[in-house]
C-alpha cells in the first residue's frame, strides 16, 4: 500500500483505539449527507480521520468513556493530523438485534448505542466493518479543507497520504484470531 486517497471519518477515540490495536470493530450506518443516504464502503485501504463531531462519552463502554474528548462544536483547526489508516478486511450487514448484542465486547460502543444505531434508518443494516490498522511512520498533516466537516463517512483526500512504512496495530495472527472470534459469534464460521 502506498498512497492512500480517501478517508474514513471515525470518532477520535475510535481511531485512537484501533491505532492502538484495542479493538478492530466498527458499527457504522452512516451520516446525513452520506451517497444516496446509505454507507458504503468506497474504498478499502482508508486513511483514519479522528472527528470529535458527535464524540458522545456517554455512549461509550469503560475505559474509552474516561478517554473520550467532548466538544459542543466541531473542531476546526487549520489542518488535520493523521496518524494511520486502515484496511477494510470485512463488511457484515447485521439487521437481527441479537447478533448486534453478541457483539458488543469487540467493541467502544455502549450495546444501547449500538441497538439505537441498528434502529435508525431500519430499512438499512447496521455495517460491521472489521479493520486492521496501521500507524505511519510519521504523522500526516493537511490543511483543514470545508468539505471535512459535516455528518459524512468518507472524504477525498488532496494531497493523498504515502503509507509506506506503516506498522500494524496487530500482528496478522492477532488480526486474524480476532476476525475468527467475531464471526464466530455472529454464527458465520
């Protein structure tokens, strides 16, 4: 992997956690202004951009909720620092409240936040985006661009990220065993 051309908005605390190789899971549905209004993976090699928009510690399970950054505004500084990306090694679309509950020790969320999410939009299910994350060598950083902000998933990035040599947050076996246990209580394996 070497260039990397779009990001994925996650909250910070999120980003900060699969940097750190504290989980590999997210739930996502997607935000208002989302293509055709549902989330879709557009790539699978995506640079991680920390967002503190709707960064809520009280939707968060122990430790990250102590951890967590508020703020009553989005934050807009006049650049954006990124510090790793992610590749997107699976997708489960999860529409039963059941599997949603298994779930929750693999990830941040408060299983009442992952239930609520699963509620809105109902026609849409819920996106289990398993990632394995990687730390640049250095922090990147670009200039804070207007079309970063908003309740979006993905953004086009210019100048593109360089991720050569780029670290995993977990080894492969790690990642691996990790997918398999996920999975498994989801019944797929």
């Amino acid at each position: 992997m070497a260039a990397l051309t779009c990001a994925l908005k996650e909250w910070e605390i999120a980003v900060e956690a699969l940097l750190q190789g504290e989980l590999i899971l997210l739930l996502r549905k997607g935000g208002i202004r989302e293509t055709q209004g549902r989330f879709q993976v557009q790539s699978d090699n995506v640079a991680l951009f920390p967002t503190l928009e709707h960064q809520q510690p009280e939707c968060l399970k122990l430790p990250w909720r102590d951890r967590a950054i508020t703020t009553t505004s989005p934050s807009q500084s006049d650049w954006v620092t990124f510090t790793g990306w992610a590749e997107i090694t699976e997708l489960i679309p999860l529409r039963d409240p059941t599997l949603v509950a298994r779930l929750t020790p693999f990830h941040l969320w408060t299983e009442a936040w992952a239930m609520e999410r699963l509620a809105w939009k109902p026609q849409q299910p819920l996106l289990a985006l398993c990632l394995r994350a990687y730390r640049f060598p250095e922090p990147h950083r670009i200039d804070y661009q207007t079309h970063f902000g908003g309740c979006r998933s993905w953004l086009d990035l210019a100048p593109t990220l360089n991720a050569h040599g780029s670290q995993p947050a977990l080894n492969a076996t790690a990642y691996g065993e990790q997918v398999a246990a996920i999975k498994t209580v989801l019944g797929i394996i």
